[in-house]
C-alpha cells in the first residue's frame, strides 16, 4: 500500500542532502512522522496546507517501512499511517511538486 508525505520544499531539500529526517516541526513535536492513505491525502492538504506553494508529495510503501509505521486513530477516527522512526530518503519511491492551484493543490495523476 501506498502512503503519502508532504514536504515544505525546504524539508525535502534536508532529506535529500542529509538522506533522513525526524520529519516536519509538527512531526517532532508530536514524536512521529505523519503520513496520509491515497484517500486521506487531499483533505490533510486542505487541512494543514491550504494556500502553501512549494510543496512537494512523497510517496512511499507501507510495508517497507517495517514495525516502526504504526496505524492509530485521528481525525475523526480515521486510521492514519505514523512512522516512529527516522524518514529516510531511500524509502521514496516517487516524488512530485504539489502546487497550489486555485482554491486546492494539483495532485499527480491517479490521486
């Protein structure tokens, strides 16, 4: 399965120079890296993003992350992907720009 980060264009720069991070302030503050499901992706956007421009979307399988992605309860009681542990460069499988466009970001094809 699938599961989405978004990254200030300035985080993905450090992952990409240092190949990990702890993730985003809000990741290090909450003790985990947040990720979204394909049909969470869009609304953590809009929620947490709105009007950002220079964002950049990583995609990465769930399962190659091993026992430290963990599936626990959010918003409104959706399960949501937490990585408990170091997000490492190696780990993505593909990344895109996500630009603001209008009233929403512009996902890739097939999100």
């Amino acid at each position: 399965m699938r599961i989405y980060k978004i990254l200030r264009a300035g985080e993905w720069a450090d992952l990409q120079t240092s190949g990990e991070t702890d993730g985003a302030p809000v990741d290090i503050a909450d003790g985990f890296v947040h990720f979204s499901t394909a049909d969470q992706v869009r609304e953590t956007a809009l929620r947490h993003f709105r009007g950002e421009t220079d964002l950049v979307l990583l995609a990465l399988d769930a399962d190659a992350l091993g026992p430290d992605l963990k599936w626990e309860p959010s918003r409104g009681g959706q399960m949501f992907p937490h990585l408990y542990g170091k997000l490492r460069l190696a780990d993505v499988i593909w990344h895109a720009p996500l630009p603001f466009e209008g009233e929403t970001h512009a996902f890739p094809g097939g999100l």
